[in-house]
C-alpha cells in the first residue's frame, strides 16, 4: 500500500516536471483571438440612410431618391431616404452631428452653398463635416427673355446694361443673384432689382415676363421650363458642361473685371469627421460605391432627360473646388 502510494507520488512529480520543463521549449498555445472588426466588404449593415437637409421635393430630395434604387445595387443593402429640413439646413447637419453613429451608417446629402453660408454664419466648423466626394453640380447661368434675343453674347448684355441704367429688371435674392448684384453695381452697372424670397418666386416671374434676364441654376430651370426658349448669355463657372455657352469668368477677364467669383454649386454626399477619422476603410469604400452608383449609365440618362448633370469627382479631387467656393461665399458672406 505504501509502495503504491509512493510510486503515485513519483510519477506525480515526474509529469508536473516534464510540463514544466517543456514549457520553455515547445510553443505556447495561442491565445484566444479579439472579436475580428467587421470587414469592409461586411458594410454597410442592415441599410444606409441619407439625410436630407431639406424638405421632400427639392432639386436635393429629388436627386437623392432618384440615386437611391443604384445605391442599392451597389451596396446589396437598402437605402433610406430621411428628409430633415429647416433652419436652412441646420436642422438636418446639426441632427446628424450630434445624434446619428460614426460608423457609416448615416450620411448626408446637401448642397455646398447652403453649407458654406451656414459654416461662414457660425452654425459650425467647415472641418466638422467630410466630403465623400461630389455627384452632381449645378452651373449657374444668366438668360434673359426672348423679347430680348437681339442680345448676342454677354459682352453686348453688360454693354446695354450700363448704357440703360435701371432699365433691365433681375430678381435678387439672398445668395448668388445677390452677389451678381453687386458685382454689377460695384462696376456702375445699375439694374433694377426685384426682391424674391427664393427659386420658385424668381422662376415664376421669369417665365411670366415680368423680369427681363435671371440667374439660376441651368439643371435646376431644365427640370421646370425648356431653357431653349430663353437665350443663355453666360455659365457663371469655371468648370462647364455647355461649351456651347458663354463662360462669364472669361468674359469678364476679357473686359477687365477680375473680382467675379465662381458661382457653382455642388451637391454631395457628406458625413461628420468622425467617420472619416475613426473607419477610414469604410469611408473611402462608400465615397467610391457611391461614386460607381452615381455613373451608372442608365441613371445618367435619366438625370440627363430631367436636366440634371451628375458628373462624381473623389473627394481629393473636389476638396480644393469646395475650399474655393467656401472662400467665395466667406468674401460675399452679406449676400447670403
């Protein structure tokens, strides 16, 4: 019994310093592995919403439901279109700052002008928000009726314009026509100036007669009324998709004036710097599905009919166009 209980004891002993001693020479076990993060081809989970930061039915809300069904594609997950709008936008940037995640989930599609009067009015940081990359641009014209088709080109317009003063009528109203305004006034070309309240009131007078030349957005006005009937005297861009049009920067560099600022206005995908920040991966994977989504052919040809020119540029590409807008609407920040 005793010779059992030693012999127990013995091999006991034997095993714990075979264990031991080979601890130091085979491999340890591996620990066990992290929760793995979700790779980028898992995202986005579930669905994307995109907010809107304006009300259902403008040129914004539009373009994104119409984008929606070939962001799907992309993605595999359904989109959700969520419109928060007011306060000029505001509402729907400062509800996504503050309440929606970080992780890609929620993004916004806004209108930089809209963005950049509200950085300049100090609702925020230019630097709060990341572009995921441009889709769509709205080149801003000047047309005037047809009682006036005689009008060859815009050097000719602004001729007639200081020769008569007060006689041509224009609407003004915060924001670029504002700015064109006082272009105009600064170089003693002086118009009569119709107040309006927004797009649609403008619209309307133009297309009743009652104000002789108007400066809009040309995709925006294709949509509503045939801009055929109208002459188109100037794109006041620096980039254009109408060669066929007047490019007023050139112009107006031909007459003499050098203050005349870059009227474009980009509408893009957006989301707060945090998500840039913290899942790089997913940000520059989404900014590119997105872009894929947006030059879909068929989709392009259905924008193109309904006036609407996508033209989606990556966000290193169109970071120095916004930058330069911003700078314009900063240098003019009493217009809007």
């Amino acid at each position: 019994m005793k010779k059992s209980l030693l012999s127990i004891i013995i091999i006991t002993v034997l095993v714990l310093t075979v264990t031991i001693t080979g601890c130091g020479q085979s491999p340890a076990a591996p620990a066990a592995p992290a929760a793995p993060e979700a790779s980028v081809e898992e995202f986005p989970h579930e669905k994307l919403t995109v907010v809107v930061p304006y009300n259902a039915g403008g040129t914004n809300d539009r373009q994104a439901r119409a984008l929606a069904p070939y962001i799907e594609k992309v993605l595999g997950v359904p989109i959700e279109i969520e419109n928060r709008g007011g306060g000029g936008t505001t509402v729907g940037y400062h509800s996504h700052k503050d309440n929606d995640p970080d992780d890609g989930s929620y993004v916004l599609f806004g209108h930089h002008t809209s963005f950049s009067k509200q950085v300049v009015a100090g609702e925020y940081e230019y630097d709060e928000f990341d572009a995921l990359g441009s889709m769509s641009t709205g080149h801003p014209v000047i047309m005037v009726n047809p009682k006036y088709n005689d009008i060859k080109d815009f050097k000719e317009f602004l001729e007639l314009v200081k020769a008569n003063p007060n006689e041509y009528s224009q609407p003004v109203g915060a924001g670029w026509s504002k700015v064109f305004d006082i272009i105009l006034q600064s170089e003693g070309l002086i118009t009569r100036a119709v107040p309006v309240d927004g797009g649609s009131d403008d619209r309307v007078m133009f297309m009743a007669g009652d104000i002789d030349f108007y400066i809009s957005d040309y995709e925006s006005n294709v949509a509503i009324f045939a801009p055929e009937e109208y002459r188109v005297l100037a794109v006041l861009s620096d980039e254009s998709p109408y060669p066929e049009f007047t490019i007023a920067n050139d112009v107006m560099k031909e007459l003499g004036y050098d203050t005349f600022p870059n009227m474009a206005t980009p509408r893009y995908f957006q989301a707060k710097s945090e998500f840039k920040q913290n899942y790089p991966e997913r940000f520059e994977f989404l900014s590119e599905k997105l872009m894929e989504a947006a030059k879909n052919p068929e989709f392009t040809a259905t924008m193109k009919k309904a006036g609407y020119v996508f033209d989606p540029k990556p966000p290193a590409e169109v970071e120095p166009i916004f930058y330069d807008l911003y700078e314009s609407v900063l240098q003019y920040k009493d217009a809007f």
